[in-house]
C-alpha cells in the first residue's frame, strides 16, 4: 500500500478535528474534535513507521511506541476534560464555550455590570430628566 493514502486519510480527519474545534460551541463536541485531530496524528504515525520500516534494516517501530503513548495521553486528556466539563456544568447550568468564555471576562448577560450595578440606569435617568 502507497503512503499516499493513509496520509490523505489523516489529513482529512485532522482537518474535520480541526473545524470541529473551531466551529462548535459545546465543550464535548470540542473534545471530540481533538480526540479526532489525535486519532489522525496517530494513523500518521503508524503509517510513516511502516515506511520507514521496510526501507531500514533494524526496525525499532518507534511510530508505534510514540502512539501507544499518544493514546494513553488521550485517555487521561478525555477523562479530565469530561470531569472538568461536567463540573462546569454542574456550577453553570451551561457547557455553551462562549457563554462560558463571557461569563470569565465578566461581561454579564443580564445588562449588569461586573460591579452589580445596573448600567442601563444612568441612560433611563438621563431621558427621565429630559422628558
């Protein structure tokens, strides 16, 4: 088999990986993207060790032991990420990135501001006193 198809094949799921991360905006659909951006960079892996192999004499299979651990990583990556996003959850009744992102800068969705005042008062008061 050419190498030429397994690399294609890789670049096409990293690339979905890659609008799935920059497209969505919930926090397990983002996740998923990256487990599918790792899964192609495993199939990479694998595929240039098998290359390489048949060109070298000595194989030391060293695009398998580095998925392996490739592999191991996104296992502790997803189980992290699953505890924080269910935490998160659990606190903010939302798992929706830019709600999230808005409500870590402290921009309020609710037209108050970071200090608890309400910031469309002074305007009502100012047509008030013109009125």
């Amino acid at each position: 088999m050419h190498l030429a198809y397994p690399a294609v094949l890789s670049a096409l799921l990293f690339s979905t990986g890659l609008y799935g991360v920059l497209a969505r905006r919930n926090a397990i659909l983002v996740l998923m993207s990256v487990e599918l951006m790792l899964n192609a960079v495993n199939l990479n892996l694998v595929a240039f060790d098998v290359w390489l192999s048949r060109a070298a004499e000595e194989t030391l299979h060293s695009g398998q032991a580095l998925t392996l651990f490739t592999i191991a990583i996104a296992a502790a990556e997803i189980g992290i990420g699953l505890a924080i996003v269910l935490a998160v959850y659990r606190n903010r009744g939302t798992s929706d990135i830019d709600k999230l992102r808005d409500t870590a800068e402290g921009h309020e969705t609710d037209g108050r501001g970071t200090d608890g005042s309400d910031s469309e008062a002074p305007a009502a008061q100012k047509a008030e006193a013109t009125a």
